[in-house]
C-alpha cells in the first residue's frame, strides 16, 4: 500500500507541475472534461483500410470513443476521454474490407501544430499481447519524410513502453527507438505522464518527469536527415495487433499479434485507454 501510496504522490505532482505551466505558455491543452469530444480541437479519423497489417477499423462512433466522469474516470478529476476497443466480427468498411475489431484515432492535423516546445498527455492503458496504444506526432506530407515522435507506445507488456523516431532513411524497425521499463511495481496500467521536450536539435523523452531517451540531431543525421524542424500534429490511437506487436510477441494466432487473452480483454471490453489531459507549451 505504501509503494502504491507513493506513487500515487509522485504522479498528482508531476501533473501539478505540468498544468501550472498552462498558465504562461501554452500552446494547447485539453483535458477532456465536457460531454463530448472538441472537434474544434481534433479530428476523428475514419479508415477502412489499415498500415502494418492492423487489424482493427477506426471509425467515429460513441462506443469507441467517449468521456468518463467520476468514479469511471479512474482517478482523472475533471474527467477522461476514452478510446475502447471492439470486437465486432465482419464490420465492413466503404472500402469493402473486412474487420473484426474496431477502435478509434484521433489527431490535431490542421487544427493544431506545433514546432518545438513539450509535448505531454496523463495516461492509463490496458495490457495485453498485441494491445498497441499510442500517443504521437506526426508532420504534414509523406511519411517517412515528414517525420514522426512517437512519444508513447506499448504492445502489450505491461512493464516497458518504448520512445522513436521515424524520418527518411531511419523507419520502420529504426535504430532511433528506446525501450524503456517502468520501474517495478509501476505498470502501464497505472497513471502516467508521457512527453517529449522537442528543440531545434535534440528531442528528449520522459516518462513521470525522468528522462528516458534523448535523441541529438548528431545522431539522427548519421542515418538521414533530420526531419524535426517543420509543423506537427498530435495522435492518439489504439491500434490491435500488426507487425509492431507480432515482431515483439510473434504471435499470429487467432489473430495476427494478438493474442487469444487479448482478444478476450476486448470482448469483455476491458481493452481501452483513459486520457485525463493533453498538454502542449513552449518556453518565451
């Protein structure tokens, strides 16, 4: 209970310390506390076809994306936006491709992008083979050229989650990515505050306030170039299984990465993501 306690402590004051920082530099903050999701914030994608042999459709719906309150924000004061995954057997997108899970993806493309400055969200996910939340930037063009902070990904197991970069020549399985283990008994089912403080050379990940892989334009210019000098836009995503998850468990049954305890995680609806609050500031 103490560990726990403690924990607990560390976390409301790393939060104290990110929001006290809205009142002087922000450049955008939302902590999900109306009835429904701001579309003057963010976009909700709708795909039918999927990256990386995902196999769950994005759709904008009311089941897979939502706001909690209360009790069932799980610890999140003034509320939580959640993204839940589905199961729904032969779901059937406009571009006639077939799914058995659905999830939701949402971003600020358009809306809202930034160059330099932290960017940072209080988490909780689910764990489970082939469970693959993420919280990311993204620039405006061709992927891999316009390059990608992946601030925040797990595949499943619940003790690490791993930061990356993505640009040209580095991407796919780049050597720009760190996998990082949360100290024990610490979960990613628990709180935790996921950033990246991003300057004109040199992004540096942190998890709870500690830094967990700094990345120097030095060392990204040794594959290609450095992609990290234009606009980006915020994601937050809960895609299911996919080569990411599989070249991590190897699992290709009943689903490709994902495993048969996950699947019945997400049956039982116990598949989703809690965000109390998305933050983004910049030093004057």
């Amino acid at each position: 209970m103490l560990k726990h306690a403690s924990l607990l402590i560390i976390s409301l004051a790393v939060t104290q310390i990110c929001l006290a920082q809205t009142k002087k530099d922000t450049v955008f903050f939302d902590d999900f506390n109306g009835p429904s999701l701001n579309r003057g914030k963010w976009n909700v994608e709708v795909t039918g076809t999927t990256n990386n042999d995902e196999q769950q459709a994005y759709v904008d719906s009311a089941s897979t994306l939502y706001f909690v309150h209360g009790k069932d924000a799980e610890g999140a004061k003034n509320g939580a936006l959640v993204i839940q995954t589905l199961y729904h057997p032969g779901y059937t997108s406009k571009e006639q491709r077939k799914y058995d899970f659905l999830s939701a993806r949402i971003n600020t493309e358009k809306k809202m992008e930034f160059t330099y400055g932290t960017a940072s969200a209080r988490m909780k996910m689910a764990s489970g083979a082939g469970l693959w939340p993420a919280f990311w930037a993204l620039g405006e063009g061709n992927w891999p050229d316009c390059g990608e902070i992946d601030m925040m990904e797990t595949v499943g197991d619940s003790s690490w989650i791993s930061n990356a970069l993505h640009g040209p020549k580095y991407f796919g399985n780049t050597p720009l990515a760190y996998r990082y283990y949360l100290p024990k008994p610490q979960t990613v089912d628990q709180w935790h505050i996921y950033s990246v403080d991003w300057t004109p050379d040199k992004l540096v990940f942190k998890t709870d306030g500690v830094i967990t892989y700094t990345v120097t334009k030095a060392m990204v210019e040794k594959y290609g170039r450095w992609a990290f000098d234009n606009p980006k836009f915020l994601i937050l995503n809960f895609a299911l299984g996919g080569g990411y998850p599989n070249g991590v468990n190897k699992i290709t049954s009943p689903y490709f990465g994902i495993s048969q305890a996950s699947v019945d995680k997400i049956k039982a609806g116990k598949a989703r993501i809690l965000v109390d609050w998305v933050l983004i500031t910049r030093k004057h």
